[in-house]
C-alpha cells in the first residue's frame, strides 16, 4: 500500500513520455482503435446475420471458438508471423491490434446478432406488413430495438480489450501495461500495483462513459422496470396528494 | 372487393395450405375466416396483401391482380392488425399510430395530429399518445394495433386474430367497439378467427374453412345457424344453434305487460303492497331504469341496492328474440324485462309469449 502510495504521488511518474498521462493516452488509443474495428466487422455482421437469419451457426462456434483462444500465445504468434513482413514501429503494432481485434469481435457480434434476433416477431411482421422494406425494417425497427444488447457487447468488449491491452507492452509497445512489465523487471511493486489499479479504473470510467450513451441513445420504451417503475411512483403521488 | 379465384398455396414439402380457394369479400362488409387449426386461414389473409406469395391463383382488390403491384405499396395501402398487437417497443403510441403516413411522406405535424385524432377515435386517453408500448393494457395495446392500422385511411382491413390475446372481457369491449368504428367508417375487412362465437359476431359473411384450407361453407351468421352446410360445419358452430341463431332474428311486436315498479329506497311495506301478493317486485330509478328484483317477502326496512336479485337481463325493444326469450328466461320472478333505447322500462314478458313469436315466423331459413 505504501509502495503504491509512494508510487502514486511522486512527481516522476506524472511526467514525460513514460508518465501516467502518456501511457494512459496510448492505453485509450489502442483501445479505441480495437473497439472501432471490432464494432466496424461485429455490428453489421451480426445485424445481417440477425436480420436474414442466415449464418446463426457461425456466430456460436465462432463466438465459443475464439473464449478459448489464448491471447498472449497468440500475441507472440501474430508477432512471429507479421512482424518480419511489416518491419518497423507497427511490425509490433499491428500484430497486438489483430489479436485484440480477434478477442473483441465475438461479444460485439454475438450482441447485434443477439439484440436483432430477439426482436419481438410480431413488431418485424407488423412492420412487414404495413409495407417497410426489409431495410427499413432493419433500420427502423430491429436496430432501435436491439441497441440495448449491442451497447452491452460493445461494453463487454471495452472492459476485455482494456485489460488485455496491457499485454501489448510484453512486445515492446507502451500503454499501461508497461508498469506492470516494468515493475515487475525492476521489482517495483508500487509502480505494478499503480498500473493495475490504473487499469481497473480506466476500465470503469469507460463503462461508465458508455452507460451514460447508452441512456441517451435507447429509447425509454426499451427499459421496462426503470420506466414502469416511475410510472408506478408517480401514479403513488398522484393518488395520495390531496385534490 | 377483394376476389379469391382458386388460390392454392403449397409449402415447400408438400403441405398444400390453402387448396383451390374462391370466394368474394364484398366491399364495405366484414368477412370472417374461420375454421380449425391448420385450416389455412392465417395463410390465406397473409396472401392477400403478399406476406404470403400464393402457389397458384389470382386475388384482386377492386379488379386490381395484387400479384402485379410492388408488395410495399400494395401494403401501405391495407390495414394490418396482428394478434401480438405487434406495435414497435422503441417508439411512442403516437408515432406507433403515424408509421404509415410517414412511410407514405406525410410531414410530421400532419401525421401526428392524424395519430392524436385516432387514439381518441379508438377509444383511449389522448395522454397515452405520449408513453411507449409496455406501459399500456393488453387492451389498450390492441386499440393502438387497430388505430395504427387505420392512420393512412387503408379502404381494406386485414385483422388477424386481433382480439384472442386480450381476457374475455375486454374482448368483449374491444369486439362492439369494432362494430361501432366499422359502422361509422365501412371499410372492407377480412377477419380471421378461430372463434366461432366471435365470426357470427362480427361478421357479415362467415367463410367456414376445413383444414387444407377448402371452403366448407360462405353464408350470413344467421343461415350458418339455421343451415350449415354439412357436418363439418355443423360440429364446428357447436351446440345451441337453434337459440344463437335467434340472435339475428329482430324481434316482432311482443305481447308487452305493464309492470307494477317500486323506486329504489322505498319501505318495503310499500313494495309488498305494489307486489300485491306476488312474490317478486321490479325495483326501477328515477329515470325507470330497471335495477333488479326484490322479495318483499323476506326484507325489512327499506329496499336498497344490496337486496336485490340480479340475475335477470334485460332486452331492448326492436332487440333480437334471443335476447327477449333470454331475459324472460333468466328472470327470478320469469318475467323479462324490456327497456327503450334510454334504458327506461317498456314493460315485460313472459317466455311462452317469445316462443308464440318465435313459433310464428314463416318457415325454412334466412336467405
């Protein structure tokens, strides 16, 4: 505690380009970037195998297939292998990013797939039937009514690729994997701990920023308890104030 | 008018749905399908507006062959309405209501004043416009289902079961505020159901189907009744054919007596002495809407609401016999109560005098 402390409040660690402030800004950009190539493969895939039903097979072996892949074997394989062709800073780079890629596909795709397939029947047939094309049905109906599984795959994804991301600095990358690496190479426990309990709470901070979306861009009609529930309370006002 | 001419639909393994179907649903009038399950009759409403694509066979709407129209358009322009209600979770009843005026380009303002103008026409509190689908009644939600189908003013109706899910009830409510809208708008509609009940009560024609969607028979309620073609649909209209069918028969002039009243409140001195020795009195309001029956015989005090027998129902004049010979036979003192259209009392009537008019009328069967 005291170690992490020490850590924590020396000026040191808050300056330059192997400070808090950098390796938390390298951290969020290879997140980032992993999440918008997931979601940019994950989404549309998954809407169009919800939509047409087509492929469901795929998503549940692909899904199941790629829990069990080991990511740090299959960090230092993809490094193997791309990094001669690539050369350079990116020959580390794009490697670590492929892999991340790969973990977070599946919840973001398992999400949209999940969110349009569980729509309910009868609102894709109404639509049908009162004459939306199947891409206004998609659009309209299915991918506002399955935001809220979307947003909990790309949420699961984010706090997955925030945590593995600091493996990227066992091959050399930043992030804030690098205290961890680091201190355990100098035996500073302190700075180890800093960068897991920085981790942990970049990892909430992001959930918390995607939360905050998702209520803004879900339709209240979605939520069921929370809106029942102050329906319910206000309807408890109105009928114990005096009129 | 929407024309089935020997429409057959066969599901890829051979399953034939619908089998060589023709009939007419007349513009203006609702039509019912029923029959049991797998009789094809879910299928043959989806095919009218191409949810289903028929194997063989024309359907045309107004002369119309709806196999050469684009499925959309031919769908904007027919109300839909589903069993589920089917309203979408993620947008307000109103703009439930407008999905297609807005699909047809109407702009914003005019299709939500179209919205607002239809709830109230259904029925609900036009404070409902503003919440979502899952804060409403399964009633309510059906209401939404019907207004929704109706926004873009569609001359034809398809309704597909959209009063099974909801309790008995409310289905009641729902099915003579039907009757109500469709007598002020007279759309045609195609109506499936598998409850006979509900066909003969809505429908102007009743298409019984058998399974393999053949036609059994097309008729009025009453000759459905009064004739049912074969034994099929026979057993399918089920028992007291006889007595429903007087549901369709009006009235003639009945043999009317006056019925000595007591107003409820009244001691029941004075109620025994307007009895005069019969065992029950009518216990009517200011207006003389009959209340129910009291037994002087067996009160104290003043007659009040909680005395009274209510098993009796009550007939209007110009009503149906079934309802005449119903209230007659399900009143204590076995006299039936008949009322105007203000609900105040005619008189009453005896069983025996129902069954001399019933006895009376010229024989065979409606047309």
């Amino acid at each position: 505690m005291n170690l992490l402390w020490r850590w924590l409040t020396d000026p040191a660690s808050w300056e330059g380009s192997a400070g808090i402030p950098a390796r938390v800004a390298e951290h969020l950009a290879y997140s980032a970037s992993t999440l918008v190539l997931a979601a940019l493969i994950g989404i549309p895939l998954g809407l169009w195998i919800g939509h047409t039903g087509r492929g469901r097979v795929l998503v549940v072996n692909l899904v199941n297939g790629m829990r069990s892949v080991p990511t740090l074997g299959l960090l230092f394989a993809a490094v193997l292998v791309l990094g001669p062709l690539l050369g350079g800073d990116i020959a580390f780079l794009v490697p670590s990013i492929f892999v991340l890629v790969l973990l977070a596909v599946p919840p973001i795709l398992a999400g949209a797939y999940a969110g349009v397939e569980g729509v309910d029947p009868g609102a894709r047939d109404a639509a049908r039937g009162m004459g939306m094309s199947s891409r206004e049905v998609l659009f309209r109906v299915e991918v506002p009514c399955a935001l809220p599984l979307i947003f909990s795959g790309l949420r699961s994804a984010a706090l997955q690729v925030i945590a593995t991301a600091t493996l990227a600095a066992s091959v050399s990358l930043g992030g804030l994997g690098r205290f961890l690496i680091d201190g355990q190479a100098y035996r500073d426990y302190g700075q180890m701990a800093g960068g897991a309990l920085l981790v942990a709470v970049l990892a909430m901070l992001v959930d918390l920023v995607f939360a905050v979306v998702q209520r803004l861009v879900v339709s209240p009609g979605l939520a069921p308890a929370r809106t029942s529930r102050r329906a319910a309370r206000r309807a408890a006002a109105a009928a114990l104030s005096p009129t | 008018m929407i024309r089935f001419t020997d429409v057959t639909k066969v599901y890829p393994g051979g399953t034939t749905a619908v089998g060589g179907l023709s009939l007419t649903a007349p513009t203006g009038q609702i039509t019912v399908l029923v029959g049991p399950s797998g009789c094809g009759k879910t299928t043959s409403l989806r095919m009218i507006n191409r949810m289903i694509e028929p194997t063989s066979g024309t359907i045309e709407i107004d002369g119309r062959d709806t196999g050469t129209l684009d499925p959309n358009e031919l769908r904007r322009g027919i109300g839909y309405v589903i069993q589920s209600g089917g309203l979408f979770p993620h947008r307000t009843i109103l703009d439930n209501i407008a999905t297609v005026p807005l699909l047809l380009g109407w702009d914003r303002a005019r299709a939500r004043a179209r919205a607002q103008d239809l709830l109230e026409r259904v029925g609900l509190d036009p404070v409902l416009g503003k919440r979502y689908p899952n804060q409403l009644s399964g009633g309510q939600q059906q209401r939404v289902g019907v207004a929704r189908a109706l926004a873009a003013d569609p001359p034809v109706m398809l309704m597909d079961e959209p009063f099974s899910a909801v309790d008995p009830v409310v289905r009641e409510q729902l099915q003579d505020e039907f009757l109500r809208l469709q007598s002020e708008l007279g759309k045609t509609i195609v109506f499936v159901t598998h409850d006979i009940d509900e066909a003969v009560k809505l429908g102007d024609q009743v298409a019984v189907l058998r399974v393999g969607g053949r036609l059994a028979q097309l008729a009025s309620p009453a000759k459905l009744l009064s004739d049912p073609h074969d034994d099929f649909v026979a057993d399918f209209l089920g028992r007291d054919r006889g007595y429903r069918g007087l549901a369709f028969a009006e009235a003639p002039e009945l043999p009317l007596r006056d019925e000595p009243v007591v107003l409820l409140g009244s001691s029941v001195e004075q109620a025994a002495a307007i009895a005069a020795g019969d065992r029950w009195v009518l216990v009517v309001d200011e207006a003389r809407a009959p209340l129910g029956w009291a037994e002087p015989g067996v009160l104290t005090g003043v007659i009040d609401r909680d005395h009274l027998h209510r098993g009796g129902t009550v007939a209007r004049v110009g009503g149906s016999l079934r309802a005449a010979l119903d209230a007659a036979l399900s009143s204590p003192s076995r006299r039936g109560v008949l009322v105007d259209d203000a609900d105040s009392l005619v008189g009453t009537v005896r069983a025996p005098d129902v069954l001399a008019a019933i006895e009376r009328r010229p024989d065979g069967v409606p047309a």
